[in-house]
C-alpha cells in the first residue's frame, strides 16, 4: 500500500489495482496535463493536474464502494476506472479536444484502444481485470459505471472541490463526504437517499456558480481559444498529426507550437500572456440561431469575412460560440417519499439556476487590442449582431454598452 498526502482528501491510500497501475507512464503522464488548462491565466495557483485530481477521483471511488457494500473484483474495476478515468485527455484538458475529436472521433474518456494496447492493459489483466470493462466503466456504462462518470459520479465530486481550492474560489465548496455518504443504488439506479434534495442542490449551485466564475471566465476562454487556433495550424500545416497530439502532454504541445514558423506567435503570446481581447461579446438573445448551430467550417468563413472586411490578418480574428446552456446536474436523482425523481422535477432552484445560466452565456469574437474596433465593427456587420442602432459588445447594468464605452480585458 501507498499512501499519498493530498491538499484537498489528506492522506489518500493506494492499494491493489491501483498501486500497480500508479507507475504506469500513462497515469504519470497525467502529472503533465494541467486540470483547468488555460484558467491559469485568471487564477495564477489554478496549476494542479490531471493527476492529483485522478487520486481524488479514486479516493472518493474507495469511500463510494466501501459505504455501498461492494467489494471484490467489481470493487477493483471500479477503483481502476477512477484512477483511469482521465488518461484519455489530451494536452490542456478540454482546451483542444473538440478540436481533436473533428478529426479522430474520439473524446477523452474513448480510451478502450488506449488501455487494451498500453502496458496499463498488462498490469489489469495481471489483477484479472478486463480492460474493456474497464474501459466501459471509464465511459459510463453499466450500473457501477454511474459512479464514473454520471450525474452523481465521484469526478464531479472532487474536481469541484479541488478547482475552488485551487484557484481560491470558494464556490465549489461541497460537502462531498455527505454526497458520499448518501449515494445508494435503487433499481439501479445511482441516487442520493431519502432527504437528500437540498444535498444535490448544493452539487447544482456549485457548478453553477463555478462555471462564470472560473471554467468559463473570459481571459480562460480568450487563452483557449488562442491554444485552440494555433493547434489548428500545426495539424494544418502537417507539423503534427491528431492522433499524435492527442497522446502529448501540455509540455509537447507548447514545444511544438514555439517550434513551428506558422504558430510561434501563438506559443509566445501564450507564454507572455499577450492575449487577443475582446471585439465583441454578446448575450444570447443578440445572437442569430443560425450562428448558434453553425458549424466549424462555417465559423472558419465567417472570421476571414470578417478579418477582410477589418482589413486585419485572418490570424487576427477568432469567433468563440460556447454551447448552448444546458445543467446536467439538473437530471440528478434523489429519492422523495420513496420513489425516484429527477432533481429537476423536485427542485425550485432549478429553474432559477436556469435562467441565471442563460444570462450568463456570451458569444465572443476576439482580436489583438490594436484591432479590437476595427474588428468588433466588421464582426458586428458580418453577423447581423445590432441592438437599437448600437453594435453589441457588453451588457452591463441592463443596458448595451458601445464599442465607444467598452473597455478590453486588461
């Protein structure tokens, strides 16, 4: 057994399946894959890893399994799902994924191929585990695979806790023991027991509340944006293929992007946090559907139509269309007078939560600070986004500010 001294569970104890995979150089890989990506570039102590959030990951896994009763060779597929669960990322966490899975069809927790040909697959078939099994844990699948990767999953539980205490905002605080202590199967169903409600609450707030504060902060989202551009170029330019990117650490990437001719400016406006600020920045009404559901290869057009219109580089302008708002926290299942619901169908907050979560969401178009007007107002033209006569960039205070008013990012 191990025992690891950790910032957020204490000391965390590693045994069986675990132990022997800890070493592996995929699971030491994740010690190079930074948790928040480019959040590091608001909060300067977001720098935690992949990997200490894949020991809190298996920690919570061991309390989960210990207060549910189960134990044995399901238990060690499970604790080796937690510990796995995350070596499927590729550099900067989710900064460049979407990018990646454009072009191999896979996101980061597709990882049966990774750890049926990795050394990782000797050491769990050495322990009688089933690497696809394992593999389907990683995903989801099953009963036990809710505990992975669900709405009530030990993931969500630990990154909340660890992303707050590591960038010192404390809205993720949770009472994750509680959650712990509280999970039970019903039906098969993975749920929080009777008198729980106000428990899966706290879970919904914190993810709420966590989302504009840190995952989707402008100058995060600005930085991705720029990482995610830049990687672009070096499959583009056939500098580096997707398959290999995907297999980098944050240390490959950033060495690769500084060493190619077409994407050195990225990595040193990275490094120097010279980032592009913003043109536009627009709330949800004041942007036309078709650009919400528009796809990659559009967004591409639009921003050369825009740089030509601006008379800037096509480098210089980068559209930013994040999802559309959605709380998957909302469908988790809590246990009401002895019947199953939805958190969404018991919970007043949530239709709060909701609306909160729609105010709060922001098309961006970004350029370098000594373009932004030139660009904001071709963008503005390009995309059909006015409001009363005046080019949309910030809503503050329930009134439009013009791109006269509005102030970059510092």
């Amino acid at each position: 057994m191990t025992t690891i001294k950790d910032s957020v569970h204490d000391h965390i104890a590693v045994e069986g399946v675990a132990a022997a995979l800890l070493d592996t150089a995929a699971v030491q890989r994740l010690r190079r894959i930074s948790q928040l990506g480019t959040v590091s570039l608001a909060y300067p102590s977001a720098n935690h890893t992949r990997f200490e959030h894949s020991l809190g990951v298996y920690h919570l896994a061991c309390e989960a399994l210990e207060h549910l009763g189960v134990h044995g060779r399901q238990a060690e597929r499970v604790k080796a799902a937690a510990l796995l669960h995350d070596v499927g990322h590729s550099p900067f966490s989710h900064n460049v994924e979407a990018l990646l899975y454009r072009h191999t069809g896979k996101y980061h927790d597709d990882v049966e191929e990774l750890l049926a040909s990795n050394p990782v697959g000797d050491v769990l078939r050495s322990h009688d585990l089933d690497p696809g099994a394992v593999a389907g844990l990683i995903a989801g699948d099953g009963q036990y695979g809710q505990l992975v990767s669900g709405e009530l999953d030990v993931d969500r539980m630990d990154y909340l806790v660890r992303d707050a205490h590591h960038t010192g905002v404390p809205y993720g605080t949770i009472d994750h023991e509680r959650l712990v202590r509280e999970l039970t199967f019903l039906d098969g169903e993975l749920v929080l027991a009777e008198g729980n409600v106000q428990t899966a609450e706290s879970l919904l707030v914190a993810r709420a509340l966590m989302n504009p504060t840190v995952y989707s902060h402008p100058v995060a989202r600005i930085g991705k944006s720029m990482l995610r551009r830049a990687t672009e170029r070096l499959i583009e330019d056939g500098v580096a293929t997707p398959e290999t990117i995907r297999r980098m650490d944050d240390y490959d990437l950033i060495a690769a992007l500084r060493s190619a001719e077409s994407t050195e400016s990225y990595a040193r406006a990275l490094d120097e946090r010279d980032l592009f600020k913003r043109a536009v920045w627009a709330e949800i009404d004041d942007v036309p559907d078709s650009l919400l559901d528009t796809d990659h290869e559009r967004v591409r057009e639009l921003e050369a139509e825009i740089a030509d219109r601006a008379g800037v580089a096509p480098e210089h302008v980068v559209i930013d269309v994040p999802s559309k708002p959605s709380m998957t926290e909302s469908t988790s299942r809590v246990v009401v007078n002895g019947e199953i619901r939805r958190l969404g169908q018991q919970s007043p907050l949530v239709d709060a939560l909701r609306a909160a979560q729609r105010s709060q969401w922001r098309f961006g178009v970004y350029a370098p600070e000594a373009v932004t007007d030139g660009v904001g107002g071709a963008a503005a033209s390009v995309l059909g986004l006015e409001a009363d006569g005046g080019l949309v960039t910030e809503v503050r205070r329930g009134h439009y500010a013009t791109l006269d008013e509005f102030e970059p990012d510092k």
